[in-house]
C-alpha cells in the first residue's frame, strides 16, 4: 500500500488518520493532538481542510476550527526567511550582511 501523507510538515498519514478515527479521536481537536498535524511550520495551511473532510467523511463531524499555537516569542518574516540585515553602515563600507 503507497503511504499517502495528509500533513507533509509533521509526516501525518491517511492511514494514521484513519486509526486515530478508528480509536475514538472523532473531532478535529483530539485528532490533530494525537497526530499531530497542523502543528508544523504551515500550522495547517496544508492539511486542516483534508483533515476535516477525512473527519467528516468517517465520523460526520469536524467542529472547526482547531487552536492555533503561535510562537512563544514574536518573529519577523525576514528571520523566518533566513534574510540577514543589512545596516547603512554595511552598506556605505561595500561589507557583505552579516
């Protein structure tokens, strides 16, 4: 049988979800707690919509939405990206960012 991932940030399966449905996880928070999707770097951009439907599909409900976890310490989308700063100084003396 081909594993086909439901959740490619944290490597969650349709077979994983479809046991966790099996074991009694039959709404969307309990679901996503016990196998973890929608917690990685997408924080389930990818894989709530495809979730709730399996959920839906098996079960007959999904109670969205789930709770979202920010991070614990604001960031700013160019750290998030990997950009370095480039101060005016850098800039004035020709020196790569740092």
């Amino acid at each position: 049988m081909a594993k086909v991932l439901v959740c490619r940030c944290e490597d969650v399966t349709i077979h994983e979800l479809e046991d966790a449905i099996a074991r009694g996880h039959d709404d969307i928070e309990s679901l996503k707690r016990y196998t973890g999707f929608g917690t990685g770097w997408c924080q389930g951009k990818g894989c709530v919509a495809l979730c709730a439907r399996l959920l839906v599909e098996r079960s007959g409900d999904a109670k969205l939405p789930i709770t979202p976890r920010p991070p614990f310490h604001p960031l700013r989308l160019a750290d998030l990206a990997g950009l370095a700063e480039v101060t005016e100084a850098d800039e004035a003396d020709g020196r790569p960012p740092h």
